[in-house]
C-alpha cells in the first residue's frame, strides 16, 4: 500500500435524520427539487446550496462525522467488492462525539481499578517484607540480651509474635525458628539447639540441631563465636487475588545477633 495515494475525507451532521441529507429550501413550484432562485438553509456555511449537507470537518460536541477513506485499489473479487462497495477503492464509516466522554470513562474505569488494586497490593506486600525483617531483628536482638535463656522466655517472646509482626494472622501463617550456632575452633559451625514457634511449620534452612550450620548471608563465623539466628517464616495472603502476577507467598528473613553476656550454647528446653 502506498500511503500517499491514500485519501481521508470527513464529513460533520447534526444527527442521523440529517445524515447526507440535502439543505432544507423553500421549493416554491412544488417539484421536488430546488430550482435557482428558491430560498434555502446554508447549514454547512459554505455558502452555496449542497445535496449533501455535511460540513468539512470533524464536527463539534454531540455530532456525527462521516468518515470517508479512499485508496486505488480495485478488488477482482466480486464478493470483496459488494462488501467494500465503490469498486473497492472507498470505505465509509460513522463516529459519534455524543456520550464518548462516558465510554471513554467506561473502558478506562477497570484500568484504573486494576492499577489501584495491583498499587495498593505492592504497598502491602512491600510493608510485610518490612515487618518480617523487623521481627527477625527484634526476636535475635531480644534473646541476644540474656545471660541464660528458658524456654518459659522463649515462650514470652513468641506470645507476642502477632504484636511485634503487626498483623494478627502471624499466628496462623507466621513460623520463627530461633538457632544457637555456635563454633569452636577451626570446626564447622553446628546448631547447638533450636527453638520453634508459630502457626505455618516451616523447616529451619540454618540446620538441624548437633548438624552443620549454615548461616545466613554467607556469614563466616570466627574461631570460638557464638550467635543467635532468628528465622522468620510469613506465608502472605493478597488482598486482591492476582493483582500483581509473580508475587513471592512465601516471605523468609533472618537475622544474626551475637550474645551480651553469654554463649547462649545450652539449650532452654524448647
């Protein structure tokens, strides 16, 4: 196709009972046809008398414009041809300006709602990353402080795992896993021991107790060190299903605090 034989024409009406109407005149001699002479309505204002009473143009609010588009291009197909009409070098077609305003706001609305859904599940999937990693830090940072810790601690500590999260379902979808890890010598750090809590029973990916440890981050513990690794496990539930395809459910974060005034290697009774 060569767009520069391409012709596109427009036409304006005020409505459909007008559509490639005459201008209304004053037919005085009552032959159905208006003679030089009589009286007519310039409706296009291009001051002569038209058959057609199209403006050029693309109209005004509320009207119709008929769209003309015209290429030399003939069809050899006599079924292609009455479809497309004009020896198939010209195609027609309407658009109204009357209610687009309302369409366009009809079409754009479930965009908007799909953006303000998928904006507003980012916000809360980014705020629980956030919260989990808070949590991490505060479990590893509140054990750390003791010189000797129990299981009765332990407990305390996870009683108040839904407060410290900031969500209440932490408790049914929240797992911690706190892990002494501990290293002596030039050995390979081991768990010493390993306490658990929450509702979604998750496997602790430090290790398993008397095991090999492996810390978070790479983290490469010095000869005789000792730290507490807080693990905490949030599986996220979204606020609008499918808002945001490829959201991770399952959040994992840890943390690693060295012990103020002890070891923290026995066990508390987990």
């Amino acid at each position: 196709m060569d767009v520069d034989k391409l012709v596109i024409t427009s036409l304006s009406y005020k409505g459909f009972d007008v559509l490639k109407k005459p201008e209304p005149f004053t037919d005085k001699n009552g032959n159905g046809v208006r003679d030089d002479g009589e009286n007519y309505t310039d409706v296009n204002g291009n001051g002569q008398y038209d058959v057609d009473q199209g403006a050029n143009g693309y109209g005004g609010t509320a009207q119709l414009v008929l769209y003309t588009v015209t290429y030399p291009w003939t069809f050899h197909t006599p079924v292609l041809k009455q479809i497309v009409g004009n020896d198939g070098t010209s195609y027609e077609f309407l658009a109204e300006d009357d209610g687009v305003a309302g369409i366009e706001m009809a079409i754009i609305t479930p965009v908007l709602l799909v953006l303000l859904c998928a904006r507003s599940e980012i916000c809360l999937y980014g705020r629980s990353h956030f919260q989990a990693s808070q949590m991490a830090s505060t479990v590893a940072d509140a054990v750390s402080r003791y010189e000797a810790v129990t299981s009765a601690d332990i407990t305390s500590i996870f009683s108040v795992s839904s407060q410290v999260m900031g969500t209440e379902d932490f408790k049914d979808n929240g797992y911690v896993i706190l892990s002494s890890v501990s290293r002596t010598g030039g050995a390979t750090p081991k768990v010493a021991w390993q306490c658990k809590g929450g509702g979604h029973a998750s496997t602790s990916r430090i290790g398993a107790v008397t095991k090999d440890a492996t810390p978070p981050g790479g983290l490469v513990l010095d000869a005789m060190d000792d730290v507490i690794v807080a693990e905490v496990f949030y599986k996220y539930s979204p606020l609008f299903a499918n808002a945001v395809p490829g959201l991770n459910d399952e959040l994992y974060k840890t943390a690693v605090f060295r012990p103020r005034l002890g070891s923290l290697t026995s066990a508390p009774g987990c």
